[in-house]
C-alpha cells in the first residue's frame, strides 16, 4: 500500500505561531490561560490543559496576576480594553494577517470610505475585523448580498482572510457598480486554498483519502466534504484510534491531509499506524 501525503498539509503558521506561543507561556509563566480554545483540535487543547493552560471565554473573570494567550483569529478591540483594564498580562498570538486585515479595515475606514468585509458575519475573527473600524461597514457572505448594498460614494473592500479569491474578485466588480470610488484590498492568505487545492490533487489519485483534524474545524470539514466529492472512501479521523483496518484491505493508495489547525504528530501517528497495517498485510 502506498501512502501519499497531501503537499500542503496541517498547520499554517498563524497556527503554529499560536501554539508555539502558548507553549513557551506556559513555560515561563503560571495561571496562563487562552481566551477560548486556542485552536480546533481537542487533542492540543488537551494537551496545553496537561500542561496547566486552562481555556477561559470571558474577559471579565480574570486577575492582575494571570497570563491571556489571545488566539490566531483575534478578538474584537474592546477586549483588549477590558483584559488592560484587569492589568493581565496579554500574550497576542493574532495572525500578522489577520492584523493586516484589522488595521487595513481600520484605515480605509478613517479614510473616509463605507468599508465592506467579505466573510462570515458572525465568524469571531470577521466580528474583530469590524470592531477597528469606526466608521460606516457592510459584511458580505456572497455575491448576493453585495448586490443588495445601496449606492455610497466611497466603498472599500477587504476580506476575512480565509475567503475564496474568485468569490472576493467578483464582490469586488460587483461593488465597482456601486459606488463612484472603490478601494481592494486583497487580505486573503493563501493557506487555506492551497491546503484545498492539494487536497482536491491527490483525493483523484487514491483509492482511500483520510482527512485528520478535530471534528469541530471548518476548515477541516471543508477539505473532508471537498474530498468526499471526489473520492467516495473518504474518512473525517481526529486520531489513529478511529481508523477500521478493514477499510484497507483492498486499498492500493492511500491520501493524506489535514486541516490548518491539525498539529504534524498526530498525521505522523496516523502514518505509522497505516505501516503497521501494510506490514501486517504483506
Ligand atoms: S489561515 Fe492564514 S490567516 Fe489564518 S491563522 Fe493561518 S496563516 Fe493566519
């Protein structure tokens, strides 16, 4: 059985730059805790929670003396205001591109333009995009919205950094009929499409496909029903322990990826566990 790993695959590096954060934190600090799950997967939760990082949602409840990791999708202006307020020390591991996308929105929004951002309206990092911006703003899901914006002057475009490029080009000729003056600024990061497209690659190849990550990442759901599209053995594991070794007793290839939030030792377990399973069989 060959196995073939997808070429992009797992953590992108506002993720690992994230967890890496929170690892040396917790080194060098106690009573550190992550403002919500610093990432979708449940095994590096647990992890971190071994390691005394506990997850707390709620800005309010902490102390002078505790440690905030903020995560790689940021959170909205005004919690940086009430976690100065309790005097916490803040560890802010947001994306540089997600810190793009805030201050981009936040400029042009000064700027003077009505600014529009592309993305989910209720995703936490599209809510801390429009928290920097003081001025008028829209947020579009899809093309249809953008066509149901009244006529301003001045628009101006950026995007949650996760977005597709086509749908974000059309949004923008869209927006072009809506306004005397339009301003793109391109904030997508490409981590998630590349993930994707390798994804879509290698599902045409391979007799199995098996997608790793925790069951409540998107984006790891997103390369699952992409891949369960082209090939129909595909399999959604967070860990080796899921997988049936029934599934490959027929199979000559074997795809693997995983999703930006999924960390490289649990594909590497899966890996092993499918060389055992090719030992066992030969
Ligand atoms: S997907 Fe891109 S923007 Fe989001 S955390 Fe990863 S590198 Fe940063």
């Amino acid at each position: 059985m060959e196995i073939i790993i997808a070429d992009h695959a797992g953590f992108c590096f506002g993720v690992e730059r994230a967890v890496g954060l929170v690892d040396e934190t917790s080194k060098n600090n106690k009573d550190v805790y992550t403002l919500g799950p610093i990432i979708h997967n449940p095994q590096i939760v647990k992890k971190f929670s071994d390691q005394g990082v506990e997850v707390c949602e709620d800005p309010e409840s902490f102390k002078a003396t505790d440690t905030v990791v903020i995560r790689s999708h940021g959170v909205p202006k005004k919690i940086y205001g009430q976690l100065q307020e309790k005097s916490v020390n803040i560890v802010d591991a947001t994306c540089p591109f997600v810190k793009k996308a805030q201050s981009s929105a936040q400029k042009l929004g000064k700027g003077g333009a009505t600014v529009v951002v592309f993305g989910e309206k209720n995703h936490p990092e599209v809510k801390s995009i429009v928290s920097f911006i003081d001025s008028e703003f829209f947020v579009v899901s899809d093309e249809s919205d953008t066509m149901e914006l009244p006529f301003r002057n001045s628009y101006a475009l950026v995007a949650q950094t996760t977005q597709n490029s086509e749908s974000f080009d059309k949004i923008a000729e869209i927006l072009k009929t809506k306004c005397e003056t339009l301003t793109v600024t391109n904030t997508i990061c490409n981590a998630t499409s590349l993930r994707q497209a390798s994804a879509i690659n290698l599902a045409g190849q391979v007799d199995v496909m098996l997608i790793i990550g925790g069951k409540n990442s998107g984006n790891t759901t997103r390369l699952y029903e992409i891949c369960k599209s082209i090939c129909k053995d595909t399999y959604h594991i967070e860990t080796k322990e899921e997988l049936d070794t029934d599934i490959f007793k027929t199979s000559r290839k074997v795809g693997i990826t995983a999703g930006a939030s999924t960390p490289g030792y649990l594909v590497d377990e899966v890996i092993e566990f499918l060389k055992e399973v090719t030992n066992e069989q030969d």
